[in-house]
C-alpha cells in the first residue's frame, strides 16, 4: 500500500519540484535590448485629447493624447503625458477614454521621463481574476485530481516559455527540442492522472508512439505541399528583430505535433482508463479481448476528437472563410492558397496522429494492464 501511495504521489512532488525550478530559472532574454532605458508599467487615463484623430469611415489614423497617472513601478503616482499612435488598423489600434486602466512604456533617462507610450489597455487584472475562478472551480468539481490538474496547467506553460521557446530562439533543432518537451511534458501529465503505474506505462507509450507519427507526418506534408514556416503569424517580424538565422520551416512543422499532443494524451488516457475498468470488471480477460476492447472505445472517441481538431483549427479563420464567400472564391481557389493548405495539415496530420494512438494505445492497454492482472498487482 505504501508503494502504490508512494507511486501515485511522486509524480505531484516531482512536478512542484519542477514548477518551482522552471519559476526561478531565466530564459536568458530578460535583458533584451529593446527594453533597455524603458519600463512597462500600469497607469489610469486622466484626461484624452482627440483633436489629431482623423476619422475615414471605419479607419482611424492620427494620434491620440492622453494624459496619465502612473500607478506602479519607478515613477509611480506621477504625472505624464503618453502618446496613442493610430495607423489605421482596426486589428491594432485602441481608444482610450477617461477612467481606463493603461499598460504604458515609459522610456527615461535617470529620474527624467522623456516619452511615455501607451500600448494598450491594461487586462492583466481580469485575465488574473478568470484563472482564479478557474482554478477554483477546478478544484471544487474534481479535488485532488483538480489540484493535479492546475499543476499540469502551471508546469505546461512554464516548460513552453521557459525552455521550449527560448531554446528555438537559441536556433536548436525545433523538431528535437518540440520531441523532447512534448514526450517530458507526457509524462507529467500522465504520471500526475495515474501515478507512475502500468497504466501510465500503456497511456505513455501509446501517446508518445502517436507523437512520433504526427510529427513524421508533419514534416513530410509541410515538404510535399511546399509550405514556408512564415505563413505562422509574426514569423516575419521575428526574422526582422534579429533571428533572421531561425529556419521557420522547421518551426512549423514541431508546431504541428505539439499543438496536436494534448487531443493525443487524451485520447490515450480515454482508451487505457476504459481497458482498465474492463480488467477490473473481467480479470481473466485475455490480452486480445482488452485490445479489441480498448479498440472499440478508440473507435467511438475518435469520432468526435477529430472534429474537435477541426473546430479548434478553424474557429480563428472564421473571418477568412467569410471574406473568401463574400468574394466568391472559388473552392478550387481556396484549397490550393499556403495558408488553407497549411491548415489542412495542422488537421489531418493531428487527426491522423489520433488515428494511429487508438490502436497504439489499445494494444499497450491490452498487454500491460492484463499483464499487470495476472500478477495481482493492479
């Protein structure tokens, strides 16, 4: 009893451990020199001077003033005056109105501030209050396995800032860094909903093989249809910003298999949960039954984790489909533009990656939970 404790909590300690490390570690980019003389902070709009705002149909260009108090940081409780350039881009562009809480850019030189810039409304607030509930909610509904979960989240994030994304700016190999982060990130998540048992074994084994597929798959496709890694959003502005060395390309093609793990590890985790309840329930059930068990499950799954790739992948170009019929495109037209074929890969290759888990993971179910069985240890 005190192994089996000691499997199911080791992972949950493993992940503190790992979430306090990755929270103190830097990224190696805190000192970037386009921050350098300048400090972001919070500020309240007092007053707005809209007089330079040209205003044409739906586009506004000008500049907006706004004078400001600042609320924290160096030079908090002073007052300043920051400038609200418009370029025309209803996508970029904001309005700020009296009362408004700002994120703003104060360059400066020793106690002197020389321009403030606002950047944009100031949500850090809300978006801090949304996790909270969030988090609580979670905890509420599932408990301890809510708590897991919120960790999972937490060690998830900082893996992907603090070591997935820094290493693709230090130029290592995406692919092989996207591998290694996804197959460390699996046995977290795994570990944390199991313990390290031959459940997590199966689920593990089968998800990480699925991963191997996407990304094989990935990279062939992205060759096959010609795609250049710009056609990800702000990959050119970071080639601009002094990374022009990056192979974008390469990129793209991790971003596949790692945008598509977590529909992976789910699935994988559907399929050996199901075979194991089916032991339990049975337990001088044959290797070959719990497979075709854990097959028929993957086989109803999939069903609906497919779509749900789709939708998650189409969902951010509803605009783009609408101007495509509202232009008359022709479908022909459509399918062949980079960008939809560049989609069309992220939701094949990631449902093709599904396909291939639910076998994977049904027969892995299959072997080790029954073999687990007949040991008399499950």
């Amino acid at each position: 009893m005190k192994t089996k404790n000691l499997n199911y909590n080791l992972p949950l300690i493993i992940s503190i451990i790992l979430f306090i490390v990755l929270l103190i570690i830097p990224t190696g980019f805190e000192d970037a020199v386009t921050y350098k003389e300048t400090e972001k902070c919070k500020a309240q709009v007092i007053s707005v001077n809209n007089e330079k705002i040209i205003d044409t149909g739906l586009v506004r260009s000008g500049e907006q003033t706004c004078e400001i108090r600042i609320l924290n940081g160096k030079f908090e409780g002073r007052i300043a005056e920051g400038y609200n350039l418009l370029n025309g881009s209803l996508e970029n562009d904001k309005i700020f109105d009296v009362g408004d809480k700002a994120l703003v850019l104060v360059s400066y030189t020793g106690d002197d501030i020389i321009s403030v810039s606002m950047v944009d409304h100031y949500r850090i607030h809300f978006e801090a209050l949304l996790a909270g509930i969030f988090i609580v909610f979670l905890i509420l509904f599932a408990g301890k396995t809510g708590l897991r979960s919120v960790v999972s989240f937490a060690v998830t994030v900082l893996m992907i800032w603090k070591v997935l994304i820094p290493l693709c700016l230090k130029g290592y190999n995406p692919i092989i860094i996207g591998l290694l982060i996804t197959g460390i990130l699996t046995v977290i998540i795994i570990s944390l909903v199991y313990g390290f048992d031959r459940r997590f074994l199966s689920a593990f084994t089968g998800a990480f093989a699925g991963l191997i597929v996407t990304c094989i798959l990935g990279v062939i496709f992205t060759k096959l249809l010609k795609i250049h890694g710009a056609i990800m959003p702000y990959s050119e502005s970071l080639l601009y910003s002094g990374y022009s060395d990056l192979n974008l390309t390469m990129i793209f093609m991790a971003g596949i298999f790692v945008s598509s793990s977590g529909a992976i590890m789910d699935l994988s985790v559907d399929i050996t949960s199901a075979v194991h309840e089916v032991v339990l329930k049975k337990p001088d059930i044959s290797w070959k039954e719990a497979t075709i068990s854990g097959m028929n499950v993957g086989k109803a799954a999939m069903g609906t984790m497919t779509t749900t790739l789709l939708l998650a992948y189409s969902g951010g170009y509803i605009a783009l489909l609408m101007v495509f019929m509202a232009q008359g495109t022709p479908i022909y037209n459509i399918l062949n533009y980079k960008y939809v074929s560049a989609e069309i890969i992220d939701t094949i290759v990631g449902s093709f990656g599904l396909v291939s888990i639910a076998p994977l993971t049904a027969l892995t179910s299959g072997f080790f939970l029954t073999k687990e069985n007949k040991k008399s240890s499950i």
